[in-house]
C-alpha cells in the first residue's frame, strides 16, 4: 500500500513539472529563421493531442468506408503521418503536391505538380491540409477530384485562418482555428525552412533591428 502511495504521488509530481516544462517552452521559447523571429505559440502535446481527438472521430464516421487520404504536400506530411497512426480502422493514404506560397505570401497560383494515381471511383476520400486559409487551393483541388467520381470528398485540416477565407467551402475536420498570423513548425516552412520543428511558432509582429 505504502509503494502504491509512492507510485501515486511520484507519477502526479511528474505530470506537474511536464505541464510545467511545456509552460516554460510556450512561454519563452524564441527561435530566428533566415531573416525572421518567431516565438512558441503551441506546444507539440497540445498539438498531437487534438490529433488523436481526430482520428477518433474520423474513425468513428469513417467505419467500414476505407476512406483515402490524400496529403497536401509539402506541408501536411507530419500531420499526415500522426494522424494515420491514432486511425483504428482500415484506410489508405496518398500524396498529392500543390503550390500556392512564396516565403510568407500566397502567390494566388495554383498548380497541382503532382497527380493521383489512385482510381477514386466510388471511393470516400479525405484531403488532409495543413493550413486552410484562402480556401483557393482546396477548392480548386475538391472540383478536380469530382472528375474522378468519388462517393465523396471530405477535407480534414490542422489549422484554419477563418478571417482568410475567400470561398463558399465545407471543412468537414478542423483541429483549430488560428488568427490570422504567419505560422511555422509541425510541416509548415518559411521559405521550407523549419519545417521539422516540433512545436508551432507565431512570426513576431516585432521587427528585427
């Protein structure tokens, strides 16, 4: 009984100073890339916790369907690749390139660089985006996938800039909505740089000196 009293108390100190550590990442944390600075606006564990919350309600929805992924590169492979891991039902998952940005500014040029070989005939597919801000890019991408006669297409993505939407367009998964700031880390670039950083960073609204 003594040991599990231990066990008990030692596993809640650990939580604490867990909570403490990321406290300290997300409140101090500053990192310069190329030419910007930019500081911690989320942590990772925050981030891959509402990930498991999606696969399990993609899961939920998606049951006996074998839905398709289809992951925007280059961004959304992490979160691709986390949330194909929390998925407790069968599925599959392909790649699909398009190009929208230019350091931190959509050119407003849409172009698909690499195609779908995957027949979708009668398949129930899900886009997986990283960032859904003007919506352009999945729009255009929704009505060339309609040309392939799927059951359905559904789009599921990481963040979404709602003051940035330009088009009537149905997110059917979003794991947050963020304000309208430049962001990076967790598969998003700055000029495709930091991409592979663990936590999400804001861009500083201070200029460097």
């Amino acid at each position: 009984m003594v040991w599990g009293f231990f066990c008990y108390y030692f596993c809640k100190l650990s939580f604490f100073y867990y909570l403490c550590s990321i406290i300290t990442i997300y409140n101090m944390n500053t990192i310069t890339v190329k030419d910007k600075t930019f500081h911690t606006s989320m942590p990772e564990a925050q981030i891959k916790w509402r990930v498991k919350e999606l696969a399990q309600q993609i899961s939920h929805d998606m049951e006996g369907k074998n839905p398709l992924f289809l992951a925007v590169l280059n961004g959304a492979f992490i979160f691709a690749a986390d949330l194909m891991r929390e998925m407790t039902i069968p599925c599959e998952i392909s790649f699909v390139k398009l190009a929208s940005y230019q350091g931190t500014t959509s050119t407003g040029k849409i172009k698909e660089v690499m195609g779908i070989n995957e027949d979708l005939n009668g398949r129930t597919v899900i886009i997986l985006e990283d960032i859904v801000e003007t919506g352009l890019t999945i729009k255009q991408m929704i009505e060339s996938l309609g040309t392939r006669n799927p059951a359905e297409v559904r789009v599921c993505t990481l963040f979404h800039k709602p003051e940035r939407l330009q088009c009537d367009l149905k997110l059917d998964y979003v794991a947050f909505s963020i304000p309208n700031d430049f962001i990076l880390g967790y598969g998003l670039d700055y000029d495709q740089q930091g991409r592979g950083l663990k936590d999400l960073y804001v861009l500083d609204s201070t200029p460097n000196t």
